[in-house]
C-alpha cells in the first residue's frame, strides 16, 4: 500500500464516476465557448452575444482566456495527476467566474443567460465538492 493510497479516502465508484463526469462536462462548458470568443470574429460574436459588440476585443478575447484556462483547468490537473489540487482551485475559480457573470448579465437585463450559468456554476460546484472532500486525486509519485 502506497502512502497516497492511505491519504485518499474511500469512495464509491459510482460517485467517482459522477464527479468525473462533471469534470468533463465542466470542463467543455467553460472550454466551447472559451474558444468560441478566443476564435469567432468580434461582429459575428456580437450577433449571438450582444454584449461583445459592445466591450473591446480585448475584454471579450481575455474572457475566453479565462473561460479557456478555467475548463483546462477542471480536467487536466486531476487526469494527469499533476499538482492535483489545482482543479480544485479551477473549479473554486470557475464558481466566482459565474457568480460575476450572472451579476453582469443580470444587470444587462440578459435574464436568459442566467440558467446557463447556474447549470455552470452547478458543475464547477460539484468538481469543487467533489475533488476538494469526496474524492481527491492523489498526486503523481514523482
């Protein structure tokens, strides 16, 4: 029995096959559109997401940065086994991110929006419960 093995709690596999599929699923909500900002010409974003047209393409461009690092950040960490503790991290990141985002888009009025972002928030939640309490992934041995 390894030390990491000792330091992992015990955990149902249906439960650690949950929490996975929430990182996987987190993980493309943040990333798709994550690129799609990063990619999509500012006035075609703008016809489908009004506020881009709005805010400079450099705003617009460093939220799908942070949408982009925040889905990486949700899957790669625990499926590595490379410093772990940052999906964590992400997924705390991404709970705040969405917080922001319903305030913004509640403040524009954008109410459609919201359900969106809570079904993000929702699976960052989880990742955070999840990788935080009920099932932590040991680090790689080095």
């Amino acid at each position: 029995m390894t030390l990491s093995t000792l330091n992992t709690p015990a955990v149902s596999k249906p439960a650690n096959i949950g929490i996975w599929v929430a990182q996987v699923l987190g993980a493309a909500a943040f990333i798709m559109p994550g690129v799609m900002k990063l990619t999509t010409p500012i006035p075609e974003l703008a016809a489908m997401m009004p506020w881009a047209g709005e805010y400079s393409a450099t705003f617009v461009r460093l939220i799908g940065v942070i949408d982009l690092a925040g889905g990486l950040g949700l899957l790669l960490p625990s499926l590595t086994r490379i410093v772990p503790r940052l999906t964590v991290i992400a997924a705390a990141c991404c709970v705040v991110l969405q917080i922001v985002a319903m305030i913004f888009h509640f403040s524009r009025g954008e109410f459609m929006a919201l359900p969106v972002n809570v079904v993000y928030m929702a699976l960052a939640l989880i990742v955070l419960w999840g990788r935080g309490h009920k099932a932590p992934i040991a680090p790689r041995n080095a």
